[in-house]
C-alpha cells in the first residue's frame, strides 16, 4: 500500500477503535409493538433489493446491536467490513465511500450513493429510508 493509504488505514482503525456511531435511534426504548422475525427477514430483504448496504465493523458495539435486532434475517443483509485488520476487509471500499463511522447504511445504484444513514438504525426507520414495508405484530 502506498504511504497515504496506509494512513488512511490507520486513522480508520484509530476510529472504530475507540468507537462506533450511534445514530438518534439507539437508546430511544422499544416500541409498543416489536416486528417479528418473519417482518425482520422481509424487511432485510427488501433493503438488499432496494441496493442497501451496511458498512460495519467487528469490533463495532452498534454494529453488534445491529446484527442482533435483526437477529437470523441479518443473513439477508449485505454487509461491507470496513475495519482493516479484520477477515475479509473492504477497507478501500471504505475509504471511498468516506465512512466516518459504523454502521453507515448507503443506499446504492452500481458505485453511485444515493442517500445515507449514519449509526444505529430502528427498523421502521429503515424501512422508511428504503421505502419498504414492516409488518409488526400489532398488523398481523
């Protein structure tokens, strides 16, 4: 790697060393009615349909708390490793797409962004940002 890029490296890693972003929905309480893990798998589906992606990090606590609101449907989800020293690191791809910070959802098209999420994400507003459907239980 050239000199830049490994700085680049580094300073990415310096950041999920010491953190990820939590977005304004993390620590908000959950709400009345919770989706069901049949509502979480069409909702992970959909957004991989709709071109979303997770850009996250092993060693993320909100990426963690991410993977485990989704809990089985996050298989449907398509996940970008950003952090450099892990197991099949993007961390080019990463640096990129300027992530600051983990998770960041992008809504994608080919290699064009087409709008972003930052930090922990509630799945209604997921929903809402890809323009998908959640069923709750509450709907069933």
């Amino acid at each position: 790697m050239k000199r830049g890029t490994l700085l680049l490296a580094a300073v990415l890693c310096c950041l999920f060393a010491l953190g990820c972003g939590r977005g304004d929905g993390e620590g908000g309480g959950a709400r009345a009615t919770e989706p069901t893990q049949e509502a979480l798998a069409g909702l992970a589906r959909c957004l991989t349909e709709k071109g979303v992606v997770m850009y996250g990090s092993i060693t993320c606590s909100a990426c963690r708390a991410q993977r485990k609101m989704f809990g089985p449907a996050f298989s449907h989800i398509k996940e970008i490793e950003c952090n450099p020293n892990a197991p099949n690191t993007q961390v080019e791809r990463c640096m990129k797409k300027k992530i600051g910070k983990t998770p960041t959802w992008i809504m994608e098209k080919g290699d064009k962004e087409i709008k972003r999420l930052e930090g922990y994400q509630l799945p209604g507003d997921l929903a809402s940002f890809a323009g998908c459907k959640l069923q709750s239980a509450e709907t069933r």
